[in-house]
C-alpha cells in the first residue's frame, strides 16, 4: 500500500489510533472492513493520496480542518460534519488549526460506492451533529477480535452508521452546509472584532483553522463580497455613525472603528461618501438641522 505524503517538518504532533484488518478472514460478505481510525493532529498537518480502491468516510470531532472534494475544491470539516470520498477520489487533508481531531473508517467491495450512493448523501461535506461514539465502538471490536462470526456483522454495523448519518444529516440540513456555516462565522467573527486593526484575512483564517485561500474562495461564494469588503463596510458604518452623533477627533474615530492610520481612514471614507470626514460631519449636522423646524403658536 502506498504511503501517504505528510509535511512532517511541519508537525508539532500526530496521534494516531489505527486497527486495520489482515485481509484474510476469507469471510463472504459485500462489504469488507479495511480500517478504522481515531486521529488528533496540529497546525501544518497536511497528507495526500492517491485514489485507491475503497470507500472512506470522515467525522469532525474538534477543531477544524480541511478535505479535498470531488470537484476539486476544499470542503471544512467541523465537529460534526461528515465527508464521504468515493475510490475514484484523490484524499487531501490539512489544517492550519491549532488541534484538529476526527474519525475515519474505510470499506472496499464490488458494491461499495454504489452502496453508499444508495442514501443520497451530500457528495461534500454536511452536518450530521453528535459522533455515534457506541457505533465506532463496535466497529473497532470486529478488528480486535478478528474472527469470522465477527466480520459477519460488519454490513449489518455499516447500515447502522450511515442510517444514523442519514437521520441526523436530514433533522440539521436547514442550518446548510459546513462552507455556509463557515461564512456566517467569518461574519460573526468580523462583527466581534472589527475595531481593532489586527483584524484581516489571515488573522481571521487563522481563527477559523483554515487556509486563506479558502476562506476568501467560501466567503466570496456564500456572500458576494470579499472578505476584505466586509471587513471595510463594517468599519466605514461605525465610523459613518461616530461622524453623525459624537464629536470625537477624526484620529480616534479611526482608531475605534479599527482602521490603521488616519490617512488610510480618510481614503476610505472619500472613496465610501465623496467627501472627507470633516465634510461627512458638516453635512449630516446641516441635515438634522433642516429637519428641526421651530414650531408656531
């Protein structure tokens, strides 16, 4: 079998609790175990497949990482997401997370994809919410005890899990998929910290476990705009509503709605109104007055 490239330079740490089968429990079944596996990994973990001859499917613990799908884009695997790769598939994981922990269990057969095509799974990631630890645990004893009468289970087990997959993923579907969750944490995450000018792109991936590129890719798709341009209309709108109700110094209503330099900030907010701050004052103060009519007796 082959070995699978992994930036080990990279790795602070691996973990892995593995149990692969032998191959040689001479068994009739349509579905053959191959592995089943438990893995914590850390920032800069990244391994690579090729395609090979069986089914795998991926479950989110903790931490998030990434996974290559079907057409060729990265999918996010959050605590609770599952992605399926079919044989056909190469397999690319990473994660810039601090800690990325998750499940995997590996089949082959004739049968195997068209088997799993069966329950109409999402082909990229989707929630499914909690890990059924019970099932994993049955699974790892079939590779413990080895035995024939024991692999005879492993179809009726596989049915259990992904009948489990299949009820959880249709009771979450309406909170949408791991990528548009991502997108509505990235807008979360900027509406929490926009005021400070640390805030950008690559702090906020760096945040969220996940490439830059792909943030940007998702962000991009699911809303529109550019991670850049959501960040800048949330600090433009804080300092739009300093100018129309305080008198604070342009300096600090820079500083407080997160832009970096006074300079930068005036740019900005020209290329936003057409005008500088000063003027931006000037005219909302001229407008609420035009609407503060004496009245008469």
């Amino acid at each position: 079998m082959q070995q699978p490239f992994v930036t080990t330079e990279k790795i602070v740490s691996i973990r892995t609790q593995a149990i692969h089968t032998t191959h040689n429990h001479n068994v009739s079944i349509p579905l053959h175990p191959l592995a089943v596996e438990r893995r914590v990994v850390t920032t800069g973990y990244e391994e690579y497949y090729t395609p090979r001859n069986f089914v795998q499917l991926f479950w989110g613990i903790s931490g998030t990482g990434e996974i290559l799908s079907n057409d060729g884009t990265y999918i996010i695997l959050e605590p609770g997401d599952v992605f399926w790769r079919t044989p056909e598939m190469p397999q690319h994981l990473r994660t810039s997370a601090r800690r990325w922990e998750f499940r995997w269990i590996a089949f082959f057969g004739d049968c195997a994809s068209t088997w799993v095509q069966g329950y109409n799974l999402p082909r990229g990631g989707f929630h499914a919410g909690l890990f059924p630890e019970y099932i994993f645990n049955k699974l790892e004893s079939l590779f413990i005890c080895d035995t024939p009468s024991e692999w005879k289970k492993f179809p009726f087990i596989l049915t259990e899990l992904f009948t489990y997959i299949t009820t959880q993923s249709s009771e979450t579907q309406t909170k949408g998929s791991s990528n548009e969750r991502l997108a509505r944490r990235f807008v979360a995450l900027c509406r929490e910290n926009y005021h400070s000018s640390r805030i950008n792109i690559n702090s906020c991936a760096d945040e969220l476990g996940v490439d830059r590129t792909t943030l940007r890719r998702i962000v991009d798709k699911y809303l529109n705009r550019t991670p850049a341009e959501i960040l800048t209309k949330l600090r433009v709108d804080s300092a739009l509503r300093y100018l129309r109700t305080t008198r604070l110094p342009v300096n600090e209503v820079a500083d407080r709605s997160g832009f970096s330099s006074s300079a930068y900030f005036c740019r900005v907010i020209r290329k936003a109104t057409g005008m500088t701050p000063e003027t931006y004052r000037i005219r909302s103060e001229a407008e609420l007055d035009t609407l503060s009519f004496p009245f008469e007796d």
